[in-house]
C-alpha cells in the first residue's frame, strides 16, 4: 500500500518518493558547512605559509592536524550517536566546530592555530555518524541514494563555496576576519535544526537501539575492513584535493588567489552535480529492480577510475587539460562518495549504523593524516607535485578494487543481541 511519506518511512519499501523532508537537506547544508569550516584554512595557506615562514611539511602538518582529534574522537563519536539523541548530539557538534572556526580569527600563533583546528575535529566527529544514523532510520534503502546524495553534495559545495568566496574575500581583506565571519554565521543553522529536526522515530531509537552490538563485532567484519579500506581510498584523493590544491595552483601553476578560487571551485561543483544525478540514477536502478549490491559497487569503481584518470590529468602541464582533469577527478569523487555511506547504511543496518559509521570513518579518514605531511614530504624532497599525484591515482585504483574483492553482498549484517533486546530496531530494514 502506497504511504504519503515513503521518504520517512523506511519500512515501506514499494512506496512511491514524495518531496524532501526539510530536516534532510538541513542535513546537506550542515555538512556544506562543516567542509567550509574545515578546508578554509587550505584556502588560506599560501597567506599563512608567508606570514608564519612555513615549510610545505609545516603547512602540511597545520591543515590536516584537524583529522587528528577528528578521527580518534570518531570511535567515540559513533558509540555517542547510537547510545543518546542523535539530534542533540549533532547540534552539540556543531556549536562547537562553529566556535572554533570563529576563534581561530582571533588567536595568534602557530601553537593556537593548531589547538583551534584540534577543537574544530573535536566537533566535527560526530557530523557523518550521526547524518549516517538519521538517514538509516528514516530514510528506506531504495530511496538513500538521493538522502546520502544531499550530503555529499554539501560536502562538495561546502569546499567550492569555501575555496571561491573565501579565497576571493582573504584575498582582500586577509584570511582573520573571514574565519570570524563564517564560524558566526555557521552557528545560525541551529535554528531551523531545533525546530525541524525529526523527532519520533529518533524517540523510539534513543533507548540504546545499538547497544547489543559491540565495538568488537563491528571490528570482526570482514566486510567493515573491506568497506573502510575502500572508503580510505575514496578519501585520499579527496584530502589530496582539499588540502594542496590551492598551494598547488599558486606555488606549481604561479595562479594568484583570484584566478586560483574559481579553478578549484570547479572540482567541487562538478562532485556536488555528480553527486546528486548518480544518486537519482541509483535509486532509481534498485526502485527497477536491480541489485542494490551491484549498482552501488559498480558505481563506485566507475567512480574511482575516474578520480585516477582526472588526477593524473590534472599532472599535465597543459592548463586546459587541468581544468578536464579537475573535472573528471570531481565527477568520479561523487560517484564514489554517495555510496560509501549508503554501504554502511545497508552493512550495519539502524540499529548499529551509528558504531559502524564511526568506525568506518575513524579508519578511513586516517587518510586526512597520511595525506598531508606525505604530500608535503614528497614536493620538499623531489622539488615538483608529480609523484604526490601519482601516488594518488594510485590510491584510487587500489579504493575500486577492495570494493569488488573484499567487500560481500550489501545485506544488514545480523546482529544477535541487538534484534533480542531491540526487536522494534529491526522495523527499519534495508534490502
């Protein structure tokens, strides 16, 4: 029987899309949010490089010191989402990756610089479990390819708003009094998040639906390792891009800030548009009938190769292959971006997606900590970016192969003691 919100009712798998609940794309622009916040101080480095006389394995080390509290804190922080409200949680998150933004603006010195980017991975922990969990709970397997398209395409709106607006606007009037001003208006979007947050079904799981399942049946899972290898090769070249584009275009290609901003903008809007096509293109596959297993694997090696072939474009010396390559590189991220979350979703199921993202995420974005010194390691020793790009193609080939070889059916793992203690956890099923 047809339901008049099948978007948030996830038990009604044949129902027909309505319109968008408003606390998912909340959800988007929250994570737009949270990846300007985080990449603006890539955009500022070539500022910061001068003014503190960094070395490229210093900038390397500030603008990536962020994935250290961020992804140690994201064991905890999956543990946290499943256990209590998960609306709450990511509102605490939230204020204070907000306030650490704006006081970075304020602080003076290298050693503040790093505490505030510390805090800001401290906050920022909690965004994708928590999106991840919301998602699972409310939103049916055939139709998470359009909910987790919202997030990643505000993760890469987020960077392009961030590397166009705050690239132009630090270019003018220094990289300060932009961080003020966006970790101040960032704070607004608790508002409409307190009032439209969605609230029963959260309710129900709030009991500790997850918490039959441990930290260590999540780690025995042959398909988590696969899922979390694959998702650190989906982040690396996506890191790449977020922490030495910019340096790359004014140091390598001599840009000035102003020519810089749109060039690397364009990565970013084009994995916002790919993003939210290949997730209509999904959904819309799996709603036909096909394996949900093969469209979201297949989509994410089609993906991965892409980011290979757009990063090993963007090496060339031709600048008009390298807008291609940016373009090609940012298509391919959003193929692969849509489904790594989506897998998760379908691995874990609800009772456990909050944990098992957590996890996911905490050994995937240890890619954020490799890629930054590495890069800046290899351009101090060999005086040119082409072996850090080759290295990342590289990276990229491997991500689309773990999905194929070591990663299983996308079918909920079962979850013993969960389902005994939770039976109404299970109402929200993925096929």
């Amino acid at each position: 029987m047809a339901q008049s919100h099948p978007i948030v009712q996830p038990q009604t798998e044949a129902a027909r899309p309505s319109a968008m609940p408003f606390w998912l794309v909340l959800l988007g622009i929250a994570i737009l949010i949270n990846y300007v916040d985080r990449g603006s101080l890539a955009v500022a480095a070539p500022l910061l490089k001068d003014e503190l006389h960094l070395s490229n394995t210093h900038v390397g080390i500030l603008v990536t010191s962020f994935f250290w509290t961020y992804t140690l804190v994201l064991v905890a922080s999956g543990w946290i989402v499943d256990r209590f409200n998960v609306n709450w949680v990511l509102a605490a998150g939230f204020a204070i990756w907000s306030l650490a933004t704006a006081v970075t603006g304020v602080v003076e010195g290298f050693t503040l610089l790093l505490v505030c980017r510390l805090a800001l991975g401290l906050g920022e922990s909690v965004a994708f479990p928590s999106c991840s969990k919301l998602i699972a709970l409310n939103v049916s397997n055939q139709h998470r390819g359009v909910a987790n398209a919202m997030l990643i395409a505000g993760l890469g709106l987020g960077p392009a708003v961030g590397t166009y607006a705050c690239g132009i606007t630090m270019a003018r009037y220094g990289w300060r009094p932009v961080f003020i001003a966006i970790g101040v208006a960032s704070m607004m979007w608790l508002l409409p998040w307190l009032r439209f947050m969605p609230k029963e079904r959260v309710a129900q799981a709030r009991a500790g639906s997850g918490a039959g399942v441990s930290t260590l049946k999540v780690l025995r899972e042959r398909n988590f390792w696969g899922a979390s290898i694959g998702h650190f090769c989906g982040n690396y070249p996506f890191y790449f891009m977020i922490t030495w584009l910019p340096l790359y275009l004014v140091k390598a290609r001599h840009f000035t800030m102003d020519q810089m901003a749109p060039r690397a903008a364009l990565f970013y809007v084009a994995l916002a548009s790919a993003a939210l096509l290949a997730g209509w293109v999904n959904d819309l596959l799996i709603r036909s009938g096909s394996d949900s297993s093969v469209v979201r694997k297949a989509t994410i090696c089609i993906g991965q190769a892409l980011v290979a072939i757009g990063v090993l474009t963007c090496a060339g010396a031709n600048p008009k292959l390298l807008l291609a390559g940016l373009t090609v590189w940012g298509v391919g991220a959003g193929m692969v971006g849509i489904n790594l979350y989506a897998c998760a979703q379908a691995l874990a199921g609800p009772a456990a997606t909050g944990k098992w993202t957590g996890l996911q995420s905490a050994v995937s974005n240890t890619a954020g900590i490799v890629v930054g010194p590495l890069t800046g390691w290899i351009v101090d020793r060999t005086g040119h970016y082409e072996l850090a790009f080759a290295v990342c193609a590289g990276v990229a080939v491997i991500g689309g192969l773990c999905w194929v070889v070591l990663v299983g059916p996308l079918r909920e793992t079962v979850w013993t003691r969960a389902r005994e203690a939770q039976p109404a956890a299970t109402a929200v099923t993925s096929t």
